[in-house]
C-alpha cells in the first residue's frame, strides 16, 4: 500500500517546514520498537566501555567508532540522552529505516525514487529528569558534511504519547524558509548549534501533542526543540533523516541505498 503525501499534505509540508501523520504504527509493533530501542540502549552502555570520553559545556559525549553517545547532564550523566547512529545496535532498527511508511512519503518530499541514508538517532528522554533540547536546526551541526544540506529530510517516530507534560516535539512554523540561521553567541562550546532567538518568532511554536505511532517530516532547516521531561512516563522517539540516493552516511561514510 501506498503511503506517497498526497498534494495537500505535500503543500503543508512546504508551506509549514513539518506534517504530522497519527497512528501510523500499531499498539503491537510500538511496543516491539520500545523493545528495540531498549536493546540498543543496553548495547550501547555496553560498548561505551570501549570508547572515549570527552566533555562539552560539562556534558558527558562518548565516542565509540562512528557512533556517538550523549548523556544527561550531573549528576544523571550515566543516563544516556541520544545515540547516534542506532540502525547498526538492532536489526529492528535497521529494518525500521526501509519501511515504506517512512520512505515513501520522504520520496514525495525529495521527488526522488531512490533515497539514502544519512543519519538516525535516538532520543531518550526518561521521566522525571529527562532533559530539554533548545531551539536550534538540525542543518548548522549538518552544514559541513553534506553536499546536499537543502535535501535531508527528517522523520521523528514517537514510541510514547507525547505532550508538554513529557517534553512534546516542538517546531517553529514556517522557520525553514529562512534557511540555516547563525547560532547563538554565548561563549559556551555548544552555543553556536542553538539557534539565535532574534531570528525566529517564539510565538509561532506548534506543540505536537501526538500518540505513540505517529510520524512527524519535519524540514532540516526548521527550528525545533522540546522541554524537559517532568512526568512519570517515558518519552522515547527514533529519528532518521535521508538524503538522495548514493550519498554517503555521515559519520561511517557507508552509502546505504533505499530502493
């Protein structure tokens, strides 16, 4: 079955810089997914053993190979904040990369019927301390990587519902059309990959409020962000991001075509 955009969705997606899509997963294979997230969650802590530690704005980062852990910040840094790259710690995940839930409304998005992967990650935010993202845009950290930084669309699966109680995904509408803004100047070594709050308008934040199985395409250059988690749930998404086809993977540099 076909899940190409249809025109209108098409238009908001241009229009707006994101499209959400509810319940594209069943209860059943959410919970599946939850598992393999938490698989690769254990792999991960297993393997950062191996890695190398380093710290920025007192932020706990281990590098392991091309994989890349964040922590949470003192004293939760032996919480893990995001893994990125994830497909390679759970064939679940990997498998998740080609499902045509995701893929074909990327294709409608790139106008293209052959894709790549560029990056995925996990973000995990635990309750009861798990830990806002600011504002900022993916294509800053991206710029210096990518030929093609105006074609890497995002896709966010949340694996939880999701609300301002537990740190909902957040969007500034119609940002992306700005293109990559500069980033903040606060003297910290991560303040250059927020964005500047003079170039966005605060007042123009979407909350996507979205059950457990939605999908949210969302523009590489549009501001996002989300809150800390202050609820007793969880509130765990998988993002992957594409590109056009034969393109290598950030990081690893592996070419990973989506027919």
């Amino acid at each position: 079955m076909s899940s190409f955009l249809s025109e209108e969705e098409n238009n908001f997606y241009i229009n707006e810089g994101y499209l959400v899509r509810e319940n594209q997963f069943t209860i059943e294979e959410v919970d599946a997914l939850r598992g393999a997230l938490e698989r690769a969650v254990n792999s991960a802590h297993e393997k950062a053993n191996e890695g190398k530690v380093y710290y920025l704005d007192k932020k706990k980062f281990v590098d392991v190979g091309y994989m890349t852990l964040q922590y949470e910040p003192k004293p939760s840094e032996d919480i893990l904040r995001v893994i990125e790259p994830a497909h390679i710690l759970d064939e679940q995940l990997y498998s998740l990369t080609r499902d045509k839930r995701i893929t074909d409304p990327v294709r409608s998005i790139l106008k293209e019927t052959e894709i790549s992967l560029w990056t995925d990650k996990l973000n995990l935010k635990r309750p009861r301390g798990g830990s806002g993202f600011g504002w900022h845009q993916d294509s800053p950290y991206w710029i210096h990587d990518s030929k093609n930084i105006d074609l890497l669309p995002n896709v966010y699966l949340s694996l939880d519902d999701a609300d301002e109680d537990n740190g909902c995904f957040r969007v500034i509408r119609a940002s992306h059309k700005e293109g990559c803004l500069p980033g903040t100047a606060d003297g910290t070594q991560l303040g250059g990959f927020y964005t500047d709050p003079n170039c966005f308008n605060e007042s123009d934040a979407v909350n996507l409020r979205i059950p457990s199985g939605s999908l949210v395409f969302f523009n590489q250059h549009i501001v996002h962000g989300s809150e800390p988690n202050l609820s007793d749930q969880q509130r765990r998404a998988y993002i992957i991001t594409y590109q056009p086809k034969d393109q290598p993977m950030l990081k690893s540099g592996a070419v990973i075509n989506i027919n």
